[in-house]
C-alpha cells in the first residue's frame, strides 16, 4: 500500500509538472479567434519560412486572411514564379496554359492544382468560366476544409497548438515559436501596406516582389500592393505579368463562392 501511494503521489508530482510546463509555452490569442493588429508590430521585410497552408491556417485564424478563394490565387501566382503554369492571350481574355508536367512536394497544392487541371478540360487550358466552376465545386469546399483541419492536426500533434473548448466556444493556444510566424505575417502585412509611405526602401524589395504578391494575394491585399509597387518601380520587368494574371484572378474571383467562416473551424 505504502509503494502503491508512493507511485501514484509520484505520478501526480510529474503530472502537474508537466501541465505548467506545457501551460508556460503556450499563450492565448488575444480575444476569441482574432487578433487584432496593434499599431506597435513592428514592420515585417521578409518572407516567412512557412508552407502555404500553414500561413493561410494561421492568417484565418489571426484574422490576416479572410477569403478560402485568396489561397487558390496565391498558389497561381506561386505556380507562374515556378513555371509550373504559364499565361496565354485568348482574344481580350486570359486563360491559364498547364499542359507542362510537374511534380509537387507540397501535397496540398498537388491535389489543388490536380482539381484545376482536371476543371481546366480536354485541352488542359484553364477559362474563366471553368475557373469559376472549380470554385463552385463541393469538393474544392471540402478539399480546403480538410487542409486546415489536417494542419490543425499537425500543429496539435507536434505539441505547437492546442484549443480548449468553452461551451460552444474555444480558446485557442499558440507555442511561441508558431505564434511569432503569425506575427511574421502580421507586419509583412502592415509592411506592404505601408509600403509606399516607408522611407527606407532597398533593393531586397525588388528582389521579393513576387514573393509579396503571393502572400498579398493570400492577405486579400494584392490590388493595393501592387499599385504601390507599379509608381515606385515602374520599369520592372516582371510586374507586366503579374499584372496580367492579377486582372484574370480578379475577374473570376468577384464571381467565385465565397466560403463561410465556420467551415474553417473543426468542431
């Protein structure tokens, strides 16, 4: 008896000590779901080294992110940096050529991009009107949904993320290290934004143009940062191109499904 409750204090003892431990790494968003972005963050220059779907799932939860359909136009872009999909004039229209072979290692942007080409028909040419019809799709709704509760489940997992549940409601829980991504994110915002009115300007903005774009096309922000860009770097080789797709995303996107909120919370 006397080992038995020897054990089991003992038990208790690296119980509680493992639970603050796990407690003081932790540390809850600011509200319920949403951070709201104070005027103090700091500016952010750099990209942040975090997978696409791993900034979009924190940018939805943050609240820097409000439109599923955002994360598709930020994967094009990210494809047309790649090569991997490449612009086609049709007329007074923009179509969207994937009749090159390619190899994903991101998983979920291969089963996306499988989704377009398999929307885009016989000749692999992705039109507006089969972008739009990709959007309706229940399996791109499902798809998205399944992606954020699977990256959920990882950050979980990896000990990075944890949600208590409060009724109908839950607070979430960020590891330090996951939190500072999101606020990575937070001032590459307010950086891009600001862009126009920084003093400092550099050549490293040149160089990470299309990166910004991806991440402002995903931050729901691309029109305005590239506006900014196009009266400051006027000759920049590349802003022709991007502009093209941009007006092509802008275009589709208008009419696309927009997603609710409460499919991205997996209860």
């Amino acid at each position: 008896m006397g080992l038995g409750v020897f054990l089991l204090i003992n038990f208790v003892f690296i119980f509680v000590v493992m639970y603050i431990a796990q407690k003081t790494r932790f540390k809850p968003i600011d509200g319920y779901n949403k951070l709201k972005l104070a005027e103090d963050i700091p500016y952010y220059r750099n990209i942040p080294n975090i997978s696409i779907e791993e900034a979009y799932f924190l940018g939805y939860l943050y609240g820097l992110v409000q439109n599923p359909s955002d994360l598709i136009g930020a994967m094009l872009l990210k494809w047309v940096k790649e090569e991997k999909i490449f612009l086609k004039r049709d007329g007074d229209k923009v179509v969207v050529d994937m009749n090159k072979a390619v190899k994903f290692t991101n998983r979920y942007e291969s089963k996306i991009y499988f989704k377009l080409l398999a929307s885009s028909g016989s000749n692999f040419i992705l039109e507006e009107a089969e972008f739009i019809n990709f959007f309706k799709s229940k399996a791109i709704v499902k798809l998205l949904r399944n992606m954020l509760v699977e990256t959920e489940r990882y950050f979980i997992v990896n000990g990075l993320f944890r949600k208590d549940a409060f009724g109908a409601e839950y607070k979430y829980y960020l590891d330090d290290s996951l939190k500072e991504k999101a606020y990575q994110m937070a001032g590459l915002k307010k950086f891009l934004l600001d862009f126009s009115n920084i003093d400092i300007k550099s050549s490293q903005e040149v160089v990470l143009w299309e990166d910004y774009l991806i991440y402002a096309q995903l931050m729901g922000i691309a029109d305005k940062v590239e506006e900014q860009f196009a009266k400051l770097y006027p000759n920049y080789n590349h802003f022709i191109e991007y502009s093209i797709i941009r007006s092509a995303l802008l275009v589709s996107l208008a009419n696309s499904l927009r997603f609710l909120p409460f499919l991205f919370i997996s209860r």
